[in-house]
C-alpha cells in the first residue's frame, strides 16, 4: 500500500561490531548545534549514541553575509536507527521519516484537499456544472504536492541509504 506520508525502513547486516558499527557511524556524522551555521563537511548532522542514532543527512552549504551556513530542507529525511548486536555480527535497524511538524502540516493539507476532493466529486454525481473543474484542480494539486513530497524526501533518502550501506556493508 502506498503511504501519503513517505517513510522507509530496512535493516543492514554487518560482521562488524557494535562499536565498530558505532564509531564508523561517528566518523561520518558532525554534531547537531541548535544554531544555523554547523561546521564540518561530514554526510550527517545529527548524533551517535551507543545503542542508537539520530541524524539529518548534509544537503549543501551556503555562504551568507560571510558565514558557511548548512541549507536545511524541511522535506529531508530524518534518519533514526538502532545497533544491535547479533551472534555473527550486527544489525543496523533505520528508519527514515519527516520532521514532526512536516508530517502534521502534510496530514492536514492533504486531509483538506482530500475533503474538497471528495465534495467535488459529490458536486459531480448530483449534476452540478462546476463540480468536474473543483475535481480536477484539486486533483492537481494533489498530484503536484505528492510529487514535491516524494522527490523531496526519497532522493535524499536513497542517496542516506546508499552511504550507509557503504560505510557499514561488509567488502
């Protein structure tokens, strides 16, 4: 079933140990700072726990009134995970969703436009003659706002989950 909220899960098998796993986890990933500019050029921003992890993946920089400064993108994959050690290895349980307050600004424009949707279409059963132009464009517009949710959030994800693969795959 196709979820309106994108979201991924999967798990990745490692011989590595947990501290392994935990310590190449850290080499890539640069601390969170509340502030905008975050210094460093690691693929993460977030941080490394023993057991866990939490991390945005580093879209780019920009350099604004002379200050490096990390482009944050409200649409950007937050990467949640869990090391677990297991008899021949360990694995490496993510999961990758939105921001909270993006999926709830999501939940509410889509049950909107999903609820005008609906009376457009209940304009159109009963005969009304603007009811096909009300369905039609509200269907657009939540064709185009799918459209800039999915791309927005699964090219950076499968670019997060390529890496991570790499880095943690057995070669």
């Amino acid at each position: 079933m196709i979820s309106v909220i994108p979201r991924m899960k999967f798990t990745i098998q490692t011989g590595k140990s947990p501290e392994e796993v935990q310590a190449l986890l850290q080499s890539v990933t640069d601390m969170e700072s509340k502030w905008p500019v975050v210094p460093g050029d690691k693929a993460f921003i977030g941080r490394v726990g023993e057991t866990d992890f939490k991390f945005l993946p580093r879209l780019g920089e920009v350099l604004f009134a002379g200050v490096i400064m990390h482009v944050k993108d409200s649409f950007l994959p937050v990467i949640v995970g869990q090391i677990r050690e297991q008899e021949n290895g360990t694995a490496v349980v993510v999961r990758m969703r939105m921001l909270w307050f993006v999926i709830a600004f999501l939940c509410v424009w889509f049950g909107i436009t999903g609820m005008v949707f609906l009376a457009g279409l209940l304009a159109v059963i009963s005969g009304q003659p603007d009811g096909w132009g009300i369905t039609a464009s509200v269907a657009g517009f939540i064709l185009a706002g799918q459209l800039l949710v999915r791309a927005g959030f699964y090219i950076p994800a499968k670019s997060a989950k390529r890496k991570l693969e790499e880095l943690l795959g057995d070669v």
